[in-house]
C-alpha cells in the first residue's frame, strides 16, 4: 500500500482504514492516561493506598513508556514494524484486562507497567508505519496531522468519559481500552501494511545494546520520578544518576563496536532530528508541568470536581482535535520549523498568562485563554516535530527516528513533572502563609508555572535558532525563499 514518491496528497480507501487503525492505537493512549488520572482518589479510597503507592499508577506507565521507547523503536525496523505493532496492542489488551480485576496495588501498578511498556512499541511503529507508507511531503503532512489529532482527541475525551466511568466504579476506567485494544487488533490483521521486510528478521540482533539501553532509560525515568521523594542531592539520587551515566556510556562504547548496533549514533548528526527532539522535550516538559500545577489548583485551592476540571482544560484539546488535522497543510505551505516556532510561542504566552493566577481569578479572563493558546501550542508543534523528526531519515530507520523523538516527548515530560514537583514542595514549605492556606499554596504553584515558561521559552529559542540563520541568508541574496520549502 506504500504510495510512490509522486502519490498525490489525497489518500485510497485503504490508506485511511490503516491509517484510522494506526491512530486509533494513539487515540487509546491518550484516552488510556487521562480516564486513570482522573480515577485516581476513588483507586486510593477503595485500595486503601498510600500517596506514594498511588503515584506510581501513573508512574509505572511512564516508566514503562519512557524506558523503553527507544528499544521499541528500534525493534520495529529490525523484527517488523507490523509485527511488533501486533503483537504490542495484543498485550495492552491483556494488561487492561488484568488491571480491571485486580484488587491489589503491587498488581495494578505491575499492569500499568506493562501497558506502558506496549505503548512503548506500538507508538514508534504506528509512526514508522506511517512514515514509510506515506512519502515525504503534503501525503505524509496529511498522515501526521490526523495522527496528531486523534492524539489529543483520545485525551480529551479521556478527561470527560473518566470522570463519567469513575462515577460507576473506577474499574470500568481500567476496563474500557480492553475491547478497543481488541478491536484495534482486528483491524490491525486486515488493513495495516507490511511496509517491507525486517531488516535481518532479527539477525544479528544487538542484544547487548538492547539491554544497554533498556537499563539506561528505565534507571533514568525512575531517578526522575524518586528525585522528588528521594530529594534531589540525597545519596539515593546521586547514586542513581551516576549508575546511569555509567549505563550510557558502556551503552555508547558497546554500540560503537557492535557489527549492527541498536541504534546508529550517526543519526544524530541530523539537525532536523536534533531540534524537534529538543523541541519535544520542551512541550511535553513545559505541558506536563503545567498540567499538574493547573490540576492542583483547580482541584486543591478552588475545590473543583474531577468532571469540572475536565472541562476546563477541554478547550485545549478540542482546539488540537479539530485544528490538528488542518496542521498539514501549514507545514506544506510554510515548513515544519516555522509552524513550530508558532506554537512554541503559543505555549510561552499561555503560561505567562497563567502566571499571575489569583485564588479567586475568574475563568473567562484568567484561564480559558491560557487553555487556547495552549491548543494553537499542540496544534501547531506536536504534528509538525514528529514531521521534522522523521523527514529524510531512510526507511531503514524510521523506527529508531520515530523512538527518538517519542522518547523525547516522554523525557521531557518526566523532567517537566519531577522539577515542577519539587518547586510547589519547596515552595509551600517555606512559605509564610498558614499551611494549607490559598496564599501558601499560591507560593508553590507560581514558581512551578515559572517552569513551564521557561521550558517553553528555551524550547522557542531552539525552534527560532533554526529559523534565524536561514532568513539572514534569504535577505542577504536579495530574495525570499518559497514558502513550500522547509527550513531545516
């Protein structure tokens, strides 16, 4: 079903039932994390679970996910991407399963842990799937947009059918994605390509690599959610940090020996990958951050429901839902660098403008344009990174490209969330306020929005870094460059 390089932009019947197969594993994702963050108090109620047992529901997933992003990667360009996407869904389903029924702790973190781990490698190989059945330019433009939408539409909707489901018992929450995984895997067995051969069908595996890196990027995310805990100079963290430098670098010698190594470092001289990995990593840490904060203090300080906090931040992701599809064709007419620089500012004007939030400050004014800039954010980075991350990479490592990048979003996320963490600790601590007070609170959340807008200017810096140079020598040849051409 690959298309050729002259396909047109407008996608064959069977191009979009993959590709609906293809997004709706993403769409699952999406909806996946959202329903469990919102059940998480009836979970702690019913299970009888401490706070730091409770976090690691969400933090199991992303331990899972974050940690073996790029494995998962990689794994798809060498034992099949078909195969592996498969193979992958079919275990989310079970995980979900089992973490309906279950009754203890240990356990539902156990199959959060796996079903992080599935997306793990479904989300890199749906991605490469795409990437190597729609060729570079308004087809796969198209392609990525659509992806990006039904991201953010499982999210939302996530946000609404959670709190809805927790009302009749947080278990359903848990239940759900079961029979959409299962119907997803059907789809998969009759409408997702075989976009070539794996390479080597898994020969020459570098198993050593592989765990290299599987060790590297679990020890890592699991430094980054304990540093709050643990505190960031304890010994505890100090010793976890040098265990995975030490990782890293045995991981880079040995792949700098392997005859087929995991992941080829030379990928990295790209700088069209470098940057939307970067830019990656400033969004999901900038939105992360900022999430948690805005959660707290929608739920905390204003005493709002679950259901109305999803509500409030429903305008971000309808915005992305509905916007992100029309994203394509931005990129077509103005380059993925560009489009991103856009969002990048969005997001740095939704956080300033949530910066000064008041105990009492009124939504209309205070928050819901905040929300919208933050959509304009989604819809014009998210698409357009994944875009910029896999263009003029071969197909031979699509995988690896689309784990990269991936990997990034999540990093980001983790670091965003650990930092944002520690700062609304110190800061209501040390605050002068009555513990417990508006103003106190306050004292914490402010400097951790300071997080975001900062992730997010470093993020705008980087995008415009690739945009300066190329205008300058644009006005210095005394000509405009087309706007179909990408500045890389």
């Amino acid at each position: 079903m690959a298309f050729s390089s002259s396909a047109p932009a407008t996608l064959d019947r069977r191009a979009w039932g993959a590709l609906l197969v293809l997004c709706g594993a993403l769409f699952l994702d999406g909806l996946d994390i959202s329903m469990v963050g919102v059940a998480l108090p009836s979970i702690e109620g019913d299970l009888h679970l401490s706070t730091s047992t409770l976090q690691w529901i969400v933090s199991g997933y992303v331990l899972g996910y974050g940690g073996l992003l790029l494995l998962g990667g990689r794994a798809a360009d060498l034992l099949g991407r078909r195969r592996v996407f498969i193979a992958a869904l079919a275990v989310f389903a079970v995980a979900s399963l089992l973490g309906a029924l279950t009754s203890d702790g240990t356990l539902l973190i156990a199959t959060r842990f796996l079903k992080g781990l599935s997306a793990a490698f479904t989300a890199p190989a749906s991605l490469s799937i795409i990437t190597t059945t729609f060729p570079e330019g308004p087809a796969r433009n198209k392609a990525l947009a659509v992806w990006t939408a039904t991201g953010a539409s499982g999210f939302s909707s996530g946000l609404i059918l959670g709190g809805l489901l927790t009302e009749l018992g947080w278990r359903w929450t848990f239940l759900l994605p079961a029979p959409i995984a299962a119907l997803l895997l059907v789809g998969a067995l009759r409408l997702v390509p075989d976009t070539g051969r794996p390479a080597r069908d898994g020969r020459g595996f570098d198993l050593r690599g592989a765990g290299l890196v599987a060790a590297t990027m679990l020890l890592f995310v699991f430094t980054i959610v304990e540093a709050p805990s643990a505190g960031w100079t304890s010994l505890r963290t100090t010793a976890s940090v040098l265990a995975v430098l030490a990782l890293g670098a045995a991981f880079i010698a040995a792949e700098q020996r392997a005859p087929h190594p995991l992941i080829r470092l030379g990928i990295l001289r790209s700088a069209s990958l470098r940057r939307a990995n970067l830019g990656a990593m400033a969004v999901a840490g900038g939105w992360f951050a900022f999430q948690f904060v805005g959660t707290l203090y929608l739920q905390q300080l204003r005493g709002w429901s679950a259901i109305e906090m999803a509500v409030a931040f429903l305008p971000a992701g309808l915005l992305v839902a509905f916007g992100a599809p029309r994203s394509g064709e931005l990129v077509d007419r103005f380059g993925t660098t560009r489009v991103t620089a856009v969002g990048m500012a969005a997001f740095v004007g939704a956080y300033a403008l949530f910066l000064p939030i008041g105990a009492d400050s009124p939504y209309l004014t205070a928050m819901l344009p905040t929300m919208l800039l933050a959509g304009i954010g989604f819809m014009c980075a998210f698409g357009p990174l994944n875009v910029a991350a896999t263009n003029g990479i071969a197909d031979h490592e699509q995988g690896l490209a689309s784990g990269l990048v991936q990997t990034s979003f999540q990093l980001g996320g983790a670091v965003g969330l650990a930092v944002a963490t520690a700062v609304i600790d110190a800061g209501t601590t040390h605050s002068a306020s009555a513990p417990g007070s508006a103003a106190a609170m306050l004292d914490g959340f402010h400097p951790a929005l300071l997080v975001s807008l900062t992730v997010a200017a470093l993020g705008l810096l980087v995008t415009v870094g690739g945009v300066l140079p190329a205008v300058v020598r644009s006005l210095a040849a005394g000509h405009a460059r087309p706007a179909t051409e990408d500045v890389r």
